[in-house]
C-alpha cells in the first residue's frame, strides 16, 4: 500500500500548503487509484470502493463529489 508524504515534504514554491491542499491531494489519488481498477463498472460499485478508500486515507467523503467521480469512472470503456 502507498502511503501519501506528509505535507511538509511537498510544499513547494515559498510556504506552506493548507489542510485542504492535502485533503484535495488524497482524493485525486484515490479518484486515479479506482479509475484504473473499476473503471466501467457499476456506478454503485464504484461509488461505494470510493468511500471507502477515502475513509482509509482520513477524507469524509463529500457525497455529490464521489456520485460525480463514481458516474464518470462507470462510464469509462473497462480495461482489459
């Protein structure tokens, strides 16, 4: 499992980053982590793998952002 650097190992140009930086950083992972595993897949299905995996990184998962996330992924040509 890869884990995401803290904040202060990636604060670039000049400063620190707020909290919602780090947030927005661990749902683009986990958004790109299930599109290349569930793409194609039932929109329940992924929505569900979703919540999930942002629970486990410390996310409360926004439910109309994950329904758009989950909508898009299921709508994507499967792997394979």
């Amino acid at each position: 499992m890869s884990f995401l650097a803290p904040i202060s190992s990636v604060t670039g140009s000049g400063g620190r980053r707020g909290a919602a930086w780090q947030i927005q950083l661990r749902v683009d992972f986990v958004v790109n982590k299930v599109m290349q595993t569930h793409r194609g897949q039932s929109q329940d299905l992924v929505k569900e793998v979703i919540q999930n995996q942002l629970r486990i990184y410390g996310v409360v998962p926004n439910v109309r952002q994950v329904a758009q996330y989950a909508s898009a992924i299921s709508s994507l040509p499967p792997n394979g």
